[in-house]
C-alpha cells in the first residue's frame, strides 16, 4: 500500500463532550437566532416572489451564480455539486444548532450570551423591530431577501453597537456553517486529511490514572510543572534528565497521532482554549491559543525563528543582561538543534513563494522560515488540526518523550486550582499544587459525563507554572498573589489578513503553512515596532469566516473561489499592552486588549505591502478583512499594460488610497492574535515585573514561571523559540538549586 493510499484513511474520530444541558436560548430566540443565520448562509433560489425560506434570484442573475460557481468544482464531482450548496442554508448543516448552543452554554461570556438575548428576543417584538430594522414585523416572517437588507443596513450603521452586531452575527454564523457544511468542501474538492505524506507513529503515553474514591489523593515529586507546552516540555526533559523527580500536569487530554489531524468541529473543543477562539472585552481581536497536551506546540505552524537581536538589546536594557549574552545564545542554539530546526528541506507552496516572489520584484526584504521538521521536508497544510505524521517536533513528539525516558511522570485532565505555600525561614515558599483531575470514560474517550473526579494535593520541593500567557497569571492570583503587574503587559501580536483570488486553482491547503516572511516593515519606528508579512493557514474554516459579509450569495460566489486564494498576514509588533484578569463572575480569563493608534498605523503600512505583493503576483481579486473597503477586482482588459505599470495602474493606486483613507478602523477592522505574551513579565525588580531574571515569581521561593508569559515585551518573532529558551536557561537554574539543597542535606 502506498503512502498516498494509506493516507486517504481518515484519521480518527474524536467525540466531543456532552452538549450543555438545557436551553441556551428560548424557543422564540432560536427561531430569531436560525432566521438571522439562513439570512446570512441562505438556501438561494429562481423565484419572482420573496419567500421566508430562501432567497430569490432572477433566472439570470441564479444561472450566473451557478456558471462562476462551476468553475471551482472538481471535475469528478456529481453532477448537482453546485445546485445543492446553492439550496443548502446554515441551519441545514448537521449539528449547527448543537454548536451554537455549545458556543453559547461553554465558551461565550455570561454578558455576551445575555447582550445576544436581548438583540433577539427585541426582534420578536413590535417596538423592538421598529427600533433594530425599521418595520414593525418580527424579523423571522420577513422574507429572506428584506432580512439581508436589514443585515446590510446594520454593518453600516452609525450607530457602533449596530456596527458590532452586524459583524459578530454574521462572523459567528459562517465559521459555525463552514465546520459543518455538507456541501462546501465538494465544491471546494477540500479533502477532510491531506494528501501528501502519511500516517505518523508518536510516542506512547503513560498517564496516571487514579481509582474512584472520595478522600483527596496526595502526590509526592520533585518539580510539578503545570502546563505541557513549549515551555513546560523543555523543563520536564532537563529536570527529568538532571535526574529530579518530575510530575507534567495539564488540563487538556492527549490525542495521539491516529486521531490527527483532527475535524475542524472537534480541533476547536478539543485542543484550544476557550473552544477554538476568545475575544477581548470590546470584541476588536479574537485570540487562538492551544490547549491540549502538548499546548501551543501541537497546533501551531511550525515556524522556529530564534529572538532577534534588536529585541535582545531591549530587554537587556531593561536589566535582563542575559538576553545578549553566549548563554542566550548557547540556549537558542540547543533548543532549535533538539527539533532539527532547519530551511533545507521546505517545499514553498505557493501561498508562501508568492512572498518570495513578489517581494523580491518590489524590492522587498524576504526570507525563509525555518521549520521544526526534525531534518525533513514537512509538506503538511493541517498542522493546526495536530500533525498526524508526527513529524512537527513540538513538545508532544519531542520534549515530553525525552522526559518520559528520564523518568517523568504525566497526569493529564488536571484542573489546577491554586498554588500551596509555607512559611519557611520567614519567607513565602510553594510547596505543592491542589487541583481537580478527571478521567477518560469507559470507552478511553471523553464524550461520556461518567467520568472520576478526584481531588488532587500534590507535594513538591518546587513549582513551575507553565499555563500559557492567558493562564498562568490567573493561577498566581488565584493562589493569592497580589503583585499588581500579574496580567499585565499582554503582548499579542495582533495580526490583519489580506486575502486574494488568482487566475488558476493551486489548493492553498497543501503545503507547509508558513515558509517564508517578508520583513520589510518590521521596524517602523525605529525602535523594533512594525509588521512582518507571512502566508496564513489556509484551511476554509479558518479563512472563510475572516472575509467581510456583504450578502449570502457573495459569500457563496467569494467562497467558491478558495481553491485559487491566498491569504497573508500582517503580524504585528506591538508596543502598546492590554492585560488578563479573572471574570469576577465565573473566574474565567477575560482580557482587555484594543489595538493602539500607533501599533494599527505599522499594521496598515504591511497591509498595503500586501496588496501590493498580492497584485504583482497576478491576482485578479483582492480584498482585506474590514467590510467598508470593497475588493479590488483587476480590470481584465488591462493584461497588456501592466508588465510595464506593475503598481502604478491607476486604478490599483485609488483603491490603496482608499486603504489608506479608512485605516484599520473598528469595529470594520477585523484582528486576530495567536501569540500572547507578557502577563508574568521577568524584569529587574519587582515593581516591573512578575518574575525575577531566573524566572523565579517576585516574593516567594520555589515557584517559577516558564513559558511565554515571562517575556518582558512582544518578541517580533512567533514566540515557540524564545519561550524555549527562556524555559531551557530557568529550568536549567532550578535544577541548580535542587542539587544545591540536596547537597546541603547530605
């Protein structure tokens, strides 16, 4: 059997866990909700009369719909591919509403769910119809056609609030479609694995696993490292391997590589945080971050770029010496050679030779990216999802094992809750971790609710949080620290899409998802603060929400045309923070973050960048992620002119202008962060930071803090390499200090 054959076996499923028990919506909210839904995803058909089911195209305006549609569809598609997506509205796609309500009853917050209530029972109402649409009939017994004026009229609205829920409405009802569709990925010939290489063999986990019982089980280690990340991994290998008694606990379940990459409906609830996506409080950046064994590290792109030294100078200049020194370095260079990181072996596809490419005819400065392939080529779109070869060489595949073979004990499924500290020669010292852990079901899964719970104590001589940038600052002030810098200083590289449409089909899914960058903008001020340009993950259900609603058949034309996109990113480095903080509610991570003035001005100047990029390399089509900019569509008959005109056609340069004119305003600018950083920041005295230079928390002994948290500003660079390091030099300094007590004692 070859390769190709023994890769067209879907990887396994994974079941989810129960729905939330209960109605997250009254019976009336729903039919409101589901109206709102079928307006923005509608079944479309040829009628001469508006109907409340569909919406209503002239015969001509329905068959065009169905010629430009055509187009996209594989060849081996049955013949009536086209005329069932075009039937097929949101609320037909299996287990939408099931995850709408998991949506609502899990993952949004408390005030968003009511805020959503209200918008819907109001529309269900006389005054509250005339106040929202303007006529005085609920909105579900509108037809569909007036119900996407209504949409329409809300996404430009001056009123902001009406602006805000003409965009989330439509955002959240196409990324909940797009998962479950049973018609877009034919369309599309998106396969549900990918085609090029083959199933990998992981390491094989030994979790511990505890009987039923009612008393608080207790645990002896070393070192309890809680979180199994970047920053975690490194740790337990090199205190594992210093020969220390090691205990690895994590909230999240591991899923081997049989189950990976994993369905996109599944991927959200089973390996990130907050069910695939947060948002921050006024709803201007959405935020992804991994949260399953193995953290960040089992669903990010493989990109391994090491701290640069515009960035290592500032944070020696705050009092961190360490950042510029051969230790840094020696740190970097250990870490990357661990994962075989490497340029030798990347196949660009072309989403990221088009940043070579076009860069270099602009005079752009580009590079590529180099990958933690282990030394091979890695030619895998899915990562995101978990790499099913095994071959991305995150913690779960590298790190972890390592320190398993040392002797490292695992427990996954572990809710820690606080931190535990003594008094000891006067001064506040952590002893140990309480947490709640909970088992797989009978069936090694986790979608049954017949699972043990047990409360957990486990002792330890020192405590290492490795939660994650959103978390473990949560931990600390759960724990009752009270240094008012804990979730402060949240760097997240906030990050503006653009995406475009070229002449012939090249499957942006295949492909190492992000090869190469062009870093031309990166330092703006002349202080590090900028944007650099890389390829975007380029599965449909990570673009197609990004793209500004502006009518259910645009969607559905614009859609059909991801076989021939691209989409890059302008990921910038921001100089201006938010922070993290417990919902006073539920104690949930909250977080306050709006993009700034000044990071939003370096954001557009890549933006433009972009554009500029995306049109020298021949798309027909370009169009950002904010809706009061229309896309630019390339006049066909201009071909002949333009090999000498390349950006200076004028019509290209209004439309820039235009860009340019409007900004990254919000709520129409659409943002996204997948690298948080800082909330724990290490400085050189307390009242900067959070942790001392050797990552030990400011005001206690034996608590340390590892991962992305502690970097003291954004690190301009996707932050797994430097997390790394800065995880290989802390861990390395307590395994120090345990020796030193060890020796002592004898």
């Amino acid at each position: 059997m070859t390769s190709t054959e023994l890769n067209v076996i879907a990887p396994l499923e994974s079941p989810l866990p129960p729905v939330p028990e209960g109605d997250v919506l009254t019976a009336s909210q729903w039919t409101t909700f589901l109206a709102i839904a079928d307006t923005v995803i509608p079944a479309i058909e040829v009628s001469a009369t508006h109907s409340l089911t569909a919406l209503a195209l002239h015969p001509s305006e329905y068959a065009n719909a169905v010629e430009k549609i055509q187009q996209a569809v594989p060849a081996d598609a049955a013949p009536d591919t086209v005329q069932k997506y075009l039937a097929e509205n949101a609320s037909a796609a299996p287990r939408f509403r099931e995850l709408i309500q998991r949506q609502f009853g899990h993952y949004a917050k408390e005030d968003a769910v009511k805020a959503i209530r209200v918008i819907l029972s109001a529309l269900d109402t006389r005054p509250g119809c005339l106040l929202l649409t303007g006529y005085t009939t609920s909105f579900h017994l509108q037809p569909v056609n007036l119900r996407q004026q209504i949409l329409q009229a809300w996404s430009q609205s001056y009123l902001p609030p009406l602006r805000r829920i003409g965009k989330a409405l439509p955002t959240l009802c196409v990324a909940t479609y797009v998962k479950q569709s049973a018609t877009i990925n034919p369309v599309l010939g998106f396969p549900r694995a990918p085609l090029h290489g083959k199933p990998g063999k992981d390491f094989d986990y030994d979790f511990l696993q505890l009987p039923p019982g009612h008393d608080q089980e207790i645990i002896d280690t070393d070192v309890v490292i809680v979180g199994s990340g970047c920053g975690g991994g490194v740790c337990a290998k090199n205190l594992a391997e210093a020969g220390h008694r090691v205990l690895v606990a994590d909230r999240g379940y591991h899923f081997p590589a049989k189950h990976l990459p994993m369905a996109v409906t599944d991927a959200a609830i089973h390996l990130f945080h907050n069910g695939g996506v947060d948002v921050s409080d006024d709803n201007s950046v959405s935020f992804i971050a991994g949260q399953s064994w193995g953290g960040g590290g089992t669903v990010n792109w493989s990109a391994s770029l090491q701290t640069q030294g515009l960035v290592r100078q500032e944070w020696a200049d705050e009092g961190l010496p360490f950042f510029i020194s051969s230790e840094y370095q020696t740190c970097l260079d250990r870490v990357c050679q661990r994962m075989g990181v490497s340029t030798k072996h990347i196949e660009h596809n072309d989403n990221n030779r088009f940043i070579l490419e076009g860069a270099r005819k602009l005079g752009y400065s580009a590079k590529e990216v180099p990958q933690n392939t282990g030394g091979q080529k890695h030619y895998c779109g899915y990562c995101t999802l978990g790499c099913g070869a095994a071959e991305k060489q995150g913690p779960v595949v590298s790190w972890l094992p390592d320190a398993a073979k040392a002797g490292a004990e695992f427990i996954e499924a572990f809710e820690a809750d606080r931190i535990l500290f003594d008094t000891v020669r006067g001064k506040k010292t952590a002893t140990g971790l309480e947490g709640t852990w909970t088992s797989r079901d009978e069936m090694g899964g986790v979608s049954s609710s017949i699972r043990t719970r047990r409360k957990v104590l486990i002792r330890a001589k020192r405590v290492i949080v490795s939660c994650g940038t959103l978390h473990s600052p949560l931990l600390l002030l759960r724990s009752g620290l009270t240094n008012p810098q804990i979730g402060r200083n949240l760097h997240c590289h906030p990050a503006s899409f653009v995406g475009a449409t070229f002449p012939h089909a090249h499957n942006p899914w295949e492909g190492g998802i992000l090869t190469t960058m062009c870093d031309e903008f990166t330092n703006l001020d002349g202080r590090g603060h900028g944007a650099k340009i890389c390829a975007m993950t380029m599965l449909p259900s990570w673009v197609l929400p990004i793209q500004p609603w502006r009518s259910g058949l645009d969607f559905k034309i614009l859609a059909s045309k991801f076989p021939r996109t691209c989409g890059h990113l302008a990921v910038v480095r921001d100089r201006d923070t938010g922070r993290v903080y417990p919902d006073p509610g539920d104690g949930r991570c909250r977080i306050a973050y709006t993009p700034s003035a000044f990071d939003k001005k370096n954001a557009l100047e890549a933006v433009l960048g972009m554009c500029k990029i995306m049109y020298v390399m021949g798309a027909e089509e370009i169009w950002l992620s904010k809706g009061d900019v229309l896309p630019f569509v390339r006049d066909v008959d201009r071909s002949s002119m333009e090999e000498g005109e390349g950006i200076n056609d004028p019509k290209f340069q209004a439309w820039l202008q235009e860009v340019r004119g409007k900004g990254l305003n919000q709520p129409e600018a659409s943002w996204a962060s997948a690298h948080q950083m800082g909330t724990c920041r290490m400085s050189s005295s307390e009242r900067k930071g959070v942790v001392d230079p050797q990552g030990k928390v400011w005001g206690t002994d034996g608590l340390y803090v590892a991962d992305a948290s502690v970097f003291p500003s954004a690190s301009g660079v996707n932050p797994m390499v430097t997390n790394m390091a800065i995880a290989d030099m802390i861990s390395r300094g307590v395994g120090r200090g345990l020796r030193v007590e060890e020796g002592a004692r004898l």
